[in-house]
C-alpha cells in the first residue's frame, strides 16, 4: 500500500487519545499505530483465560475487557491482526454484541468495532490465533536446549501484542490483568506477571498483574522450564540443561537490583526473575514486567556479558513505570534505561569499566549515524514514524544517542543534582505514559527553569529534534583503552605473541577487534586468532565483533564458524551487523542470501522480516 493512502487511512481510522499530564493538564496523544480511541472508549482491565495448542500452534480462549466508556457513545474499537474473531458479548451476562472488522492497513492489522451501549462496562472476544501471528514463536524440541519439548514465546514490543490479544494496542494506554492459562500438563507457562516457581499436575496457570502496563509489555513463555532463586526477590527460569549454568551467571542479580535502588528508588514490582529462552529469540533481553525474557548468547561462562540485566533491569524504572506514549518517542525508554544501563554497571563493575563502555557506546553512535547519514531525519531522537512500521525506526540512535544527550545534561548540572532529578522524574511520571514533549515541559520547569546559560549548555532542541551528532557531545576517554591503541599501533612490529595477556575483558577484545587496521592479511587474521582463539571460543559479543572483520578480510578459517553462528542466533541487530557487511561484495551477497534461507526457519518473523529489507 502507498505511503499516501495508508495515511489518509491512519487520519480516519486513528484518533486522539486523552492522558492527564503531571502538571494537571489534559494532552491529546496522537498514536497512529492504533485504531483504538481511548477519549470515547478505554480499556482497564483484562482478565484472560487461554488454552496453548502445540498440536495446531495457537492460542484460544476469551479476553474480558472492563472499560470505561467515557463517551456514554455506541462503540469501542480494538485493536487486532491475524485474529480470528469467533464472538463478542457484553458484560457479565454475555449479551451478544454486534462488531465488526474495518479496513486492513499494512503492519496495523483491522480495528475491531464492537458495539456497546452507554452502561457497557466489560467486553469479552472470543477468538483464536493463526500462524500469522507475528508476536507468536512457537519451537519444535529439536529447536530447543533440552530438545525434548515443545516451546512457545511471545515477542509483543512495539505493535505485535493485537496478534495474540485483541486490544487496544497503544502504549499510551495501560491497564492491569489476571490471566487463566491451560497448557500441556508436562509444561509450565509463565507470564510479564506474578509467576509460579515450579510444574503443578494439572496444566492450568493463574497470573495476577496489579500494576497497570501497556499492551506490548503483555508476554507469555510455555515450556519445560525449571527455576532456581537467587535471593529473596529474584531468580531464574529456564530449560532443566541450562538452569545451573544461568543461575551462575547471573549471581550479581539480586546486587543490581540493589544498586538501582540506591540510584533511583524503590523497585515496584515485587520480584525480579529472568527466563533464558532458546535461541530464536529476536533481541538480547526484553524487559518483560516480573520476568525479563533473556537471550542464551548472555550466558558466556564467565560473567563477561552480563550488563544486558543491567539494562533490562533498567527498563523497570525507565519503559515500563514511565512509558514512552508513542512509538515516535521510544528514546524516553531506552535512552534513558541506557543511561540508567551504564550507572548500574559503574556500582557492580567501577569505574574503570564504565569508562571503557562510554567509548564503546560513543563509537556506536558513531557508526550508527555514519551509515544512516548525518541528516537522516531517524537520527533525531523524536522521530516520524508515521505510516511506517515502527520497527523500522529502531536502531542505536534512541539508545546511544540518548544516553550521550542524558549524559550531557548530567556534566551541565553535575551527577548529585541530576541523579535527584531522575528519582523525581520517575516519581512523578510513575505508571504513566509519557511524551517527548511531556519531558521537555518536565524539564525546563524542574531542573533548567529558564536559565539561558543552562539552556546553551544544554541544548536541548538540537539533541532531541535535529539528526545528526550535536556540538556539546561529551567524547569520553579511557586509560585502558588508551593502552590497547598503543599495543595496537605496535603490534605488526613486534608480533602478536603475547597480547592476550595483556588484553583480557570482553571490553578490552572489543575494542582491540573494532580497530584492527583495515589492510589486515589473511596470514594476520589467523596469527590474531592463533592468540586470541576468537573463532572458536570468543563470546557471543567478541564472535560477532571478530566475524565482521572476518567477513571484511576474507578469513576463511571463520566461515564455517560464521555460519553456525549465523544459524544458532536469532538476534536481530547482531544478525544485521553480520549481513551488511556480507552484502558490500557481489560474492558475498550471494553467500548472504543462501544463508539466510537456510537460517530463516530458525528465525523469529521480525527477524525475517528485518533481515529481508536488509538483503534486498
């Protein structure tokens, strides 16, 4: 569908929905991602009861909405998207409704129109799932850690959750649940809720979510799933085979959540678990309420990568208590869980570390804006999303180069000062959702409060509305890194004989790889490997990192190690990072595109769906 005619659709179809800002003042939030129109009628509730069928791969059941009708009109619209629509009544007594399906829009699926009357206080639909739903990635056993049972994953983030539930699919809108699930009796579910910490014999789960959440932070897991605690309040689920080795790794989990505290305030969740998922998944982490859904290329045996918790733990300050409004405002998440990323892991890891991970972070900015063009308009961090799958928009920028932007308000007003004003800036917005302009409001009257000399220092309409790099980014340097640029313009000269001695983190390798000369021979790739043994016992992060240059260079030593990883993982922005420099060549665009056939079925679908519009 054109550009032009999707948004005349989105202009009739999406409305403006009411949220009451901290200052007390009713704002019109404009989600063109959703049919819904929360001003006439919103959901706040949920109750949900669903049965898991491995055998035909779906989910049935019924999603009871208690609304507000706050129109008193005739109507409430949901979203939904490769749903099967079977009934819909009315309130306790289940009084048939009418409802009907409106025009399809690419990625948006069709808005559900229910009619109600002005009494109406709940809405139940009855439906079931197909094998579209994008959201839904269901796994064979072979395609698992134990390879015994079937699994069963939700991806919901940004607009996907509509292809499981049929909802009103905004973050700006949020609401509470309490789900029944019934599963195959030898399986546990688990859900972005209260959880149960080991099988019961009868396949049926309850869940309670009291806190209110937006709909694509709605997450279910269905597997063979053990769980092991960590202390009081956190711990880990997953596959019996690899419980012990996760719960090793990630023994510093209950010191984060700790140290989050001590920064940003009190954890309002309750607990804090992880659930390390078999490969497919599309990410690293996603910051699922109660229970973050975790990556396996995190457990490296060794603790080296274990500031992605950090991150995900972050998002339970910054994304999930004060929420992004609109897709188009996505850095509020997670440039500020960046930010809130690097603090945690200066408390677990120093200083030292934390320095070492700024540069880190500022090359990727770098990078991601050099390959976007300095005036992409998707390097500012307010972006335009309008008519597109919002997915697309999402790349470094929103985390980078909001982190770089928070971090340069942090040396304006100094980090005592800024630190108070996150903890209030949390508090205030605590369980709402929020948007760019919402902070920048919050802001200028909290902490700049028209001092024009602050204001320059800080510069915030060039941050968050113009692409590129602004004039006052922070450039960080570290001592460590400072060294390893010594070894590396020495190296050639004396041998590589004895550098992994003196180059030892996963940080340090990093940086080490990322800026190996350009006119590397083969016969040096494979002396660096011969003292680093990259290829095969590097990290998830040092593999991926090493197999660029390996692309880049022709090591053919790698590429059969280039290939299982390609295959084994399904993280999308490393995946991207392996692909696009594949494709710089006519043979290796060949080689791209054979492989990921063979790798697609292992794929999640946004994977698939990314990785398409890469290798075309």
């Amino acid at each position: 569908m054109k550009k032009t005619l999707l948004c005349v659709i989105l202009i009739v179809a999406f409305a403006c929905n009411k949220q009451k800002n901290t200052e007390g003042v009713i704002d019109l939030i404009n989600d063109e991602h959703s049919f819904s129109v929360a001003e006439k009628a919103v959901v706040k509730h949920l109750d949900l009861d669903i049965k898991v069928d491995f055998e035909t791969q779906t989910i049935s059941g019924k999603a009871s909405w208690k609304i507000d009708n706050v129109s008193k009109g005739k109507e409430i619209i949901f979203d939904e998207n490769t749903l099967e629509i079977e009934k819909v009544t009315l309130d306790d007594d289940e009084k048939p409704a009418k409802f009907k399906l409106g025009t399809e829009v690419e990625f948006h699926g069709k808005p559900l129109i229910v009619t109600i009357e002005p009494t109406t206080t709940k809405v139940n639909i009855y439906y079931k799932t197909t094998k579209d739903a994008v959201a839904l990635q269901w796994l064979t056993p072979l395609q698992t850690a134990d390879k015994t049972k079937p699994f069963l994953f939700s991806q919901g983030e940004s607009i996907w959750t509509r292809t499981w539930i049929p909802c009103q699919d905004s973050p700006s809108i949020r609401f509470t649940y309490n789900a029944k699930v019934t599963v195959p009796k030898d399986l546990i579910a688990l859900m972005s809720a209260v959880n149960p910490q080991k099988k019961n014999t009868t396949g049926i789960y309850t869940f309670v979510q009291n806190k209110k959440i937006p709909s694509y932070l709605m997450a279910i897991a269905v597997g063979d799933l053990a769980f092991k605690s960590i202390d009081n309040r956190t711990g880990v689920y997953a596959e019996p085979s690899v419980l012990d080795k996760a719960a090793w790794e990630f023994a510093e989990l209950g010191k984060m959540v700790y140290a989050a505290e001590k920064l940003y305030g009190p954890y309002r969740w309750g607990r804090y678990d992880v659930l390390v998922l078999p490969p497919s998944f599309p990410y690293g982490g996603m910051e699922n309420p109660n229970l973050t859904f975790l990556t396996p290329g995190v457990i490296a045996g060794d603790r080296s990568l274990t500031s992605l918790l950090a991150h995900e733990l972050g998002h339970s300050w910054s994304g999930n208590l004060v929420t992004n409004a609109t897709w188009d405002d996505v850095w509020l998440n997670e440039g500020f869980t960046t930010y809130v990323e690097h603090r945690i892991g200066e408390e677990i890891f120093g200083k030292d570390e934390a320095k070492m991970q700024d540069v880190l972070s500022r090359k990727g900015l770098q990078d991601n804006i050099a390959e976007m063009g300095a005036k992409n308009p998707d390097t500012r961090l307010k972006v335009d999303t309008q008519g597109r799958n919002p997915d697309e928009s999402l790349s470094d920028i929103p985390y980078e180069k909001g982190y770089a932007f928070l971090q340069t308000i942090e040396d304006a007003v100094g980090r005592q000062k800024f630190d108070a004003f996150i903890k209030a800036y949390f508090n205030a917005h605590a369980f709402q959702s929020i948007t760019t302009e919402d902070f920048v409001a919050y802001i200028n009257k909290n902490l700049i409060k028209g001092n024009a000399d602050l204001e320059e220092k800080i510069k915030l309409d060039e941050w968050i509305y113009n692409p590129g790099i602004p004039s006052n980014i922070i450039v960080p340097v570290s001592e460590d890194f400072i060294k390893i640029d010594s070894i590396q313009s020495n190296w050639r000269k004396t041998g590589v004989k004895g550098l992994a001695q003196q180059i030892k983190s996963t940080t340090e390798k990093q940086h080490f790889i990322d800026y190996l000369p350009e006119d590397l021979t083969e016969k040096e790739m494979a002396a660096i490997d011969a003292e680093f043994h990259f290829t095969d016992k590097g990290n998830f992060v040092i593999k991926r990192q090493w197999f660029v240059q390996a692309i880049k260079h022709s090591y053919k030593p790698a590429r059969n190690a280039i290939e299982n990883f390609i295959i084994a993982t399904s993280r999308t922005g490393s995946l991207e990072t392996l692909y696009k420099e594949m494709i710089k060549t006519p043979e290796g665009k060949d080689w791209a595109k054979q492989l990921f056939e063979r790798a697609k079925p292992g794929y999640h679908l946004t994977t698939v769906q990314d990785l398409q519009r890469t290798l075309n």
